[in-house]
C-alpha cells in the first residue's frame, strides 16, 4: 500500500487537524506532527513523531499538510519560520488551511523553487465531516500534484479537483459566502416565526421538507433552537472568512451586498464578545438586535 511510502508532516493540531491527523494514523501514514501549543501533539505521541519546529517538521517528510487559523499563522510558520525552505525536491505542500488565493499563488511559487509541489486543499464539513473523514476537499494545483497526494485525501474525505493554485482557495470563498448568508437567513426566518407565535422547531421540521431545506437549517437551525453554540466552526473564523470574500471581491471589481451586510453582522456579534461561539451563534446578534429571544419552543401538547 503506498500509503506506507509517503511520510506525512502536519502542521496544526487543532479543532479540525486533531480527527484529521487520527484518520491519517489510522490509514497507516508515518508522521510527524507540529503545533505551536506542543501540548496538542501529546495524544498522538505514541504514534507519531513530536517535532520541536516547522523546519524539522518538514525536513524529511515527501507531504506536507498545515491546517492553520489563518493565512498570517500560515505565512510565520511556513515562510518566516522556514517551513517552505526546508521542503525537500520532489515533496507536495498541501496548505488545507482557508487563506486568500493570492498567499496560495505565493507559497506555490516559493515551493517550486525548492522543487517541490503545492496544492490549496481547504475544506468544508466542518469538525463533523473531519471525524468521520467525510470532508470536501476543494483542491487548486497542477493535476499532477493532486494525482500524487489523491490517497491522502481519500483518508480525509473527497477531494475536488478546481482548477489552478488558488483555485481551491476561491471555492472555499464561495463556500463560506453560501454558508454566512444562509446562517442569516435562518436566524431572520426562525426569530420572525418564533416572535409571531409559532413554535421554530416545527417551523426548521416543516421547511426541512421543502424549497428551503439545507444543511444549514437542518443542522444550525436545530443549534439555534437548542441554543447550543458550542464551536464546530467559530465566529471569528467566519468573519475572517467573510472579510477574504469582500477582499477577494474587491480586487475583482466585484460589489457583494449580502456579504457585506452579514461580515457587518459577525463583526458586531464578535465585538460583542462572541467571538469562540460556533457561527450559527449569529442569531444572538439578531437577538441582540431585536431586544428578543428565540426562546425555547413554546410547550405544544398534541393529543396522540
């Protein structure tokens, strides 16, 4: 199984990187493993090599994987700590991180001067699809690149291939636009049916079975009704997410309105201070708003 050939190296153990990392162990991969809070590496230290830099991280590794906050954590441990210059010839980057395109076109071309490949490989599922290594992969590089790392991303979930490095990175953009917008458009449509009189979860149970039904309602519509904003996803993750897109669109010449307005609305719910509330914890700014609460469902006793 080549799975056994390719040593893997990753960088950032965090919410998302700690069930990627253990699907990666249980495929059979060698590793070596990366944080900048060491302590996140101790479970797998039976299993793995503990690395005590990037640069040792990546030095004998033929993959690399960094699933980093953002693309200024991703620029200090991959370029000023010297995580590109140590990649070896013939290795493949994949940053699984959300950065802007234009950092992924850089990083491409400082890992093609060390003759090593790259790929934008961000992804959406969240810590759920993360798990059970059900995570869609959105990929930007040269097929050749994506062709030698398919078996890695087949141990983490389906992998897309978009087009050119950056591609990847666009997708996801897009992703989190569709993802932030409907987030609001579930907290509006709740509140309005709840302030009305009308229970929200039979509300979310009977729009599930219509035009309106998505992932979105069905999973952080039920969040918000249960009032469970434990993060899968957190709040200043989205907002750094929404301020890419606007920055995105605005060197495309783009106008975004329904970005701008819900960027607008995460901005005041982190200032606020929600920013580690999971993104569907954007109801409590419309609440917030408002002066009124979802609240519990109203008790509905049906004769059975």
């Amino acid at each position: 199984m080549t799975s056994h050939h390719l040593r893997i190296a990753f960088l950032g153990i965090g919410l998302m990187g700690t069930p990627m990392v253990r699907n990666l162990l249980n495929a059979g991969y060698p590793m070596t493993l990366w944080n900048r809070t060491a302590s996140k590496c101790e479970p797998f230290k039976d299993e793995a090599t503990i690395a005590d830099s990037p640069k040792n991280a990546v030095r004998d590794a033929d993959v690399v994987i960094t699933m980093l906050e953002n693309g200024d954590v991703v620029d200090d441990v991959m370029v000023a700590q010297g995580g590109i210059a140590s990649l070896k010839a013939g290795a493949v980057y994949l940053d699984m991180s959300s950065v802007q395109p234009s950092l992924a076109r850089r990083h491409a071309e400082l890992a093609r001067k060390q003759g090593a490949g790259y790929v934008d490989a961000p992804v959406s599922g969240g810590t759920v699809g993360a798990e059970r290594a059900a995570l869609s992969i959105m990929a930007g590089g040269s097929e050749a690149d994506i062709e030698r790392v398919r078996p890695v991303f087949e141990a983490l979930g389906k992998c897309t291939p978009i087009g050119p490095v950056g591609a990847g990175q666009l997708a996801k953009l897009a992703n989190q636009a569709i993802v932030g917008i409907t987030i609001g458009a579930v907290s509006e449509a709740l509140l309005l049916a709840a302030k009305g009189g009308a229970d929200p979860a039979a509300v979310r149970e009977a729009l599930m079975g219509g035009f309106a039904g998505s992932r979105i309602l069905e999973l952080h519509g039920q969040r918000m009704i249960d009032r469970d904003f434990s993060p899968g996803a957190p709040a200043r993750i989205q907002l750094k997410d929404l301020r890419m897109i606007l920055d995105e669109a605005r060197s495309e010449g783009l106008t975004l309105p329904l970005s701008q307005q819900v960027h607008n609305e995460y901005q005041s719910l982190v200032a606020n201070g929600h920013s580690d509330v999971d993104h569907s914890g954007l109801l409590l700014e419309l609440e917030h708003l408002n002066g009124a609460l979802l609240g519990p469902s109203p008790a509905i006793r049906r004769k059975g």
